[in-house]
C-alpha cells in the first residue's frame, strides 16, 4: 500500500498495516524530521518479535531518501548472516513494490510505464571474513580466528 505518512510518500508492500506498525513508522519519521531540522534525531524503538519492524523501518527509510536525499545512508546491522540475508529479501520486496507502483502511475498517466522506482538506489551486505572468505587454503580452517587471520594476510595490501 502506499501512504501519506505525516507528509511522506510511504510505500509499504503489504495490504495490511497493524496499528503498532504505524506507530513505530510515525516516531522513526518524527526523529529523521528532528535530526534533519538541527536536533538529535535519535530514537529507541521497541516491538515485540515477529511484529514486522524490518520491513516497516525499510519501508520508512527508502520512502524517506526518496524524499530527502540529503539525508545519506542507511546503515542496518544484524548479528547473524540469516538475519542479514532476511532483511535484504525484505528490502527488494519494498524496492520492487515501489518500482511496480510508480511504473503502474507512470502508465495511468500516458508514459511509457518505465518510471524508475529505484532512484539509484544501491544496497550493500557485508560478513565477516569467515563468510565470505573462497580461498581454498582458508576454507579449510574451521577456527574463526585462524579464517581471519589466513584471509587478512592473503588480502591485505600490506602483504601482497
């Protein structure tokens, strides 16, 4: 669905929005607004587990770079490569919502249907080492620190 959020074009990738959802949105938007006019801008936000938090805060901040472009990069961190791999599924379902919207407009209004959605948009992940690491030498260790290590020294400027 696609929203006006206290002045923002929002686009959220479900039918269905819960109240607690909205909510969460709101008070991340009014602390993007306060860090954007001269404040702090912080915020501490809080649901409970399987409440959709990662595709509400996706959802909110592409909205608001599309807006603000000013406001620079988003940085999402995750303990774990599963959590890491969740949210990038969520985010090019946010992306591809948007893209289909706007494209959808674009066509309503008599243009060709090729509206952009992404803005140039880029996402990025980062892991570990011990993940991403394909040296054959390295992948035979099984000792997080030893992949480190083994992977710095094959890859660092310093040692080639």
């Amino acid at each position: 669905m696609r929203f006006d959020l206290d002045g923002l074009d929002l686009f959220f990738p479900y039918d269905f929005l819960y109240p607690e959802q909205l909510t969460y949105m709101l008070e991340l938007k009014r602390a993007l607004d306060n860090g954007r006019t001269g404040g702090k801008g912080h915020a501490l936000l809080e649901m409970p587990t399987g409440t959709g938090k990662t595709v509400c805060l996706l959802s909110l901040i592409t909205s608001y770079q599309r807006q603000h472009p000013q406001v620079g990069k988003l940085i999402y961190c995750t303990r774990t490569v599963p959590e890491m791999a969740k949210c990038i599924e969520e985010l090019k379902g946010v992306m591809r919502y948007r893209e289909e919207t706007l494209a959808k407009e674009a066509r309503k209004a008599g243009g060709a249907g090729a509206a952009s959605g992404d803005d140039g948009f880029l996402a990025l992940t980062l892991s570990s080492r011990r993940n991403l690491c394909i040296h054959e030498r390295v992948m035979e260790e099984s000792e997080s620190a030893t992949v480190d290590g083994l992977c710095r020294q094959l890859t660092a400027g310093w040692a080639r």
